[in-house]
C-alpha cells in the first residue's frame, strides 16, 4: 500500500461553505473532504486530510509529509500571498507537491496574482471550486506513478 496523499487547507477554509460562497462556492470542507476521498480511493490512494488556521501548525504537516506522504495537495489560502516559511517548508519536501485553490487567484485583486507556493509546486489548479482539490489529488497520484 503506497503512503497517503496529504491534502492541506489553510487559513478560512474550516469556513466553506458560509465564506464568501459567490467565491468559495456551496460546498463545505466536510464535502471537499469526501471528493478528495473518493477521487483518491478511485485511485489506489488514501488521504490525510486536514485544515489549520495557523502557519506553523501548516509548517508541521508539510515537514511531516516529507517522511509520510507520496505527493502533497496544499491550498494555501491567504498564506500563499505572504508566506516565506510555507514556501521554505516546501522546497524542503521531496515528494510532488500541486498548489490548490477553489477561486482562480489570478482573475482576482492585484495582491493574489502571487504565491509564493508556486515557487515549489510542481502544478497549480486553480478556478474550478471544490473540483479544483479533485483535479489536484488526480494530477498529485499521476505525479507519483510517474516516479515510481
Ligand atoms: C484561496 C485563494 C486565496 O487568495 C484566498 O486568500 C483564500 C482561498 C482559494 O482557494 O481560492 O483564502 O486559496
């Protein structure tokens, strides 16, 4: 059985759903959850599936997935724009990594046109609402079987 894909949501997130929905969509976190379960299982792949709040709790996973995961889903939220340790987190992690977000950032205010995530995401899928994590757990297990 292969390591799980980690899937990590950031800041805000928990609140999908009731957030900005003309945004973020209906959907909540509990359904993005079963998406990515089920798209993952369809796959031969599990997941970890978890959201904080807070940066260095991210930072924590993300050091965790370089032992633990074979491929890490990120949504950064609002981190993405400002995070220098998230990105240094993730040039430390050696599996593939697919930033993720339900909006498209870069249709959107001047200061989202940057993450500093994509510096060492291998892809970005962004714009498609909750499919957007689907579409990232399906490019995440391809990146890993093209490895193996
Ligand atoms: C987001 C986009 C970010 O700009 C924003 O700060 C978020 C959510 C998205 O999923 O579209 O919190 O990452």
């Amino acid at each position: 059985m292969s390591k799980p894909i980690y899937v990590l949501s950031g800041p805000n997130l928990n609140l999908l759903g009731t957030r900005e929905p003309e945004i973020y969509g209906h959907q909540t976190l509990e359904d993005v959850r079963g998406l990515c379960e089920a798209r993952a299982k369809a796959l031969g792949y599990a997941i970890v599936f978890r959201q904080s709040n807070h940066e260095g709790e991210l930072i924590d996973w993300i050091q965790e997935a370089r032992a633990a995961a074979c491929a890490l889903v990120l949504n950064p939220a609002g981190y993405g724009h400002t995070s220098v340790a998230i990105l240094d987190a993730l040039k430390a992690v050696d599996v593939p990594v697919v930033e993720c977000h339900l909006s498209n950032p870069a249709a959107r205010e001047t200061f989202r046109r940057k993450t500093y995530v994509s510096l060492a995401a291998t892809g970005v899928v962004s714009g498609f609402g909750a499919a957007s994590y689907e579409l990232a757990v399906e490019a995440a297990a391809g990146l890993v079987r093209q490895r193996l």
